[in-house]
C-alpha cells in the first residue's frame, strides 16, 4: 500500500490527563510486508504492554507467511501453484478473505481483482528494469485475470482457481487484514484503546482514555500546503493509495503500481484516494476504487454505508480535489 498522504503519527502524541492517569501509552513498531507495522496502545505497565504488542506482531507474521507472493512456499502461492487443477481446502484466513474480495470486486465493479496477479508481476519487473512491459505480454498476462475464475465453496471451505497460469495478489486487501486482525488481537487481550498502522493502512479501535478518537493526520499532494486534514477516528478504518512510494517514471508520464484489472495498465499521473470505512480491510480494499476515475469512485462510495472518500488528481500541474457526499460525516478536528 502506498502513501500519498502522509499518514503521520506526530498527531497522535498524546497528553495525559486526570481520566488517562492509571494508562500509559506505549508505541511498538516492526517491518513487515514490505513495510513498517506500528501498534499504539494504552496499559498500565509496560510488561503488559509489551506482551499485548508481541501478541499482534505475532498474528501480523503469520498471516504474512500466508498470504505473500515472494516465498513460492506461502499457502497462497501453493494454491496459485495448482490453478487449473482441483478445488484446494484453505486456511479460515486464506478463505475469508477471498470472501470479502469476491465481494469488493463487486462493489468497486471490478476495480478491485486479487486475480491480477500476472499483470502486477509484469509491472512490478518493469519497475525493477525502469522499462515499460511488452504489451504482448500484458495482453497474454490479462486472460488469466478474473474473478469469476475463482471459485469458492462455503460448505468444504475450498478455493479451485479455473484457469492455468492464474496468480492471486493480496497486497490491496492483505495489510489492511492484518491491521484487523491485530485491533482484534488486542481488544480480545484486554487492550481495546489501541491503534495499528500498516504503511498507508491505519486501524483504530476504542479512543485513547478521555479523548474522542485517535487524531489522523491526512497530508495532501501538495507540499506546499503545510496544513494538513486531520482525521477524528474510533473504530474504523482509514487507507490512502497512489503513487507515492512505488511508481515508474517513462517517456514523460509516471505509471503507479495500482494496476486497472480490465485494461492490464497502470495508472498514470499523480493522485491519491483516502478512504474511510467500518474496518481496515475494507478501506483497504476500496481505497483501488480511484481506477475507475473520479466521478465513478465517489459514486461507488456514496453507494456503500459507512464509507468515505477524499481523492487529490494533479492535472496540469494544479491539484484537484474530490470527495464522496460522505466525507462531510467524517470527524474531523483542528
């Protein structure tokens, strides 16, 4: 997940108060999926602390050892492994969570597909090589794309990909999982005012003790804007995407690592999507949404309880916003 907007923690120090007086916060941090966790939360002692922390690390690596495309050894590459072949039973995460992405490939009306798998490889090797791929290879890449060759069955929890030469990608949906499930981790372990960062995916549970919600700093496109929006958050979910941190500059245009599923392109220029929702999954998710362009996303969004968009474009060298009729609910604070 990339960071257009920085999400900064500088906001998130706290002062204590006469309600705060027997917590203490505590930060804990661990790279992981390619990028730093950070796990926020208030105890009464540290040792406490620290365990509770441990405990969601924990469950973060496991479920990257799971679900990431660079060990060939990972249940989801052994699942990708026999695509074309019989239906394979999956790990409850493994399965949930295509669950939810067969339904956010609905919702975002295919912006979001974890069977681009191919396509992204390609774009991830034309980074590495600072070259464009061949469009024949895109092409012959882009027929083993589609959700509706994934095929899932509730009852004996199996998973058969129906084309050869199909690859799932999780990484638009992964780091916002592992953020759940830590908040979930920690509220079970009696740490419910806690926070959990992974790269631009951002978790909140219950608020810090006497405050209102966690406060987010989201930083717009513009550098020079030095103020940025700042974010009022308690259960829920908050994720930028864009072109940031991982992008290829060519012939004049910037090409991000967000890949449209239906064209095998990535998309071009600066611009990012904030998106608000119930969990970090979800936000997660929807933040890919900005590939059908503007108007088509906030009508998405608008189109989905609980949900919120902000979305910065630059075009001609001028930033442009948009946000969904739902972003004016968000909390915000000054």
């Amino acid at each position: 997940m990339i960071r257009i907007f920085s999400m900064t923690l500088a906001a998130l120090a706290i002062t204590a108060s006469a309600a705060e007086s027997e917590f203490q916060r505590f930060a804990f941090n661990l790279p992981c999926m390619g990028t730093t966790f950070r796990v926020v939360l208030f105890a009464k002692n540290e040792s406490d602390a620290t365990r509770a922390a441990r405990g969601a690390f924990d469950r973060i690596e496991q479920l990257d050892a799971m679900m990431t495309d660079y060990n060939e050894n990972s249940e989801l590459m052994r699942l990708c492994a026999g695509a074309g072949g019989s239906a394979v039973k999956v790990s409850d995460d493994i399965f949930n969570l295509l669950l939810r992405a067969a339904t956010f490939n609905k919702n975002t009306c295919g912006a979001f597909d974890v069977t681009v798998g191919p396509v992204v490889h390609l774009w991830r090797k034309a980074r590495a090589e600072n070259k464009l791929p061949d469009p024949a290879d895109l092409a012959k890449a882009k027929e083993c794309v589609g959700m509706s060759n994934v095929i899932l069955d509730e009852k004996e929890r199996t998973v058969r990909l129906a084309r050869p030469g199909m690859k799932l990608d999780l990484g638009g949906i992964a780091k916002g999982y592992a953020v759940d499930q830590a908040l979930l981790l920690l509220k079970k372990k009696g740490f419910p005012n806690a926070l959990v960062v992974g790269g631009g995916d951002v978790g909140v549970g219950d608020p810090p003790p006497g405050k209102a919600g966690w406060t987010i700093d989201v930083r717009p496109l513009d550098e020079n804007q030095k103020e940025p929006l700042r974010l009022l958050l308690k259960n829920a979910g908050v994720s930028t995407s864009g072109d940031a941190e991982q992008h290829l500059d060519k012939n004049g245009k910037r090409y991000s690592h967000i890949v449209d599923p239906k064209t095998g392109k990535a998309m071009e220029g600066r611009s990012s999507v904030t998106l608000v929702a119930p969990d970090c999954t979800t936000s997660d998710a929807l933040a890919k949404s900005g590939i059908l362009g503007v108007e088509a996303a906030v009508d998405v969004i608008d189109s989905l309880p609980g949900t919120a968009v902000f979305i910065a474009i630059e075009e001609n060298g001028a930033i442009k916003y948009f946000e969904s009729k739902s972003w004016k609910d968000v909390p915000k604070t000054k």
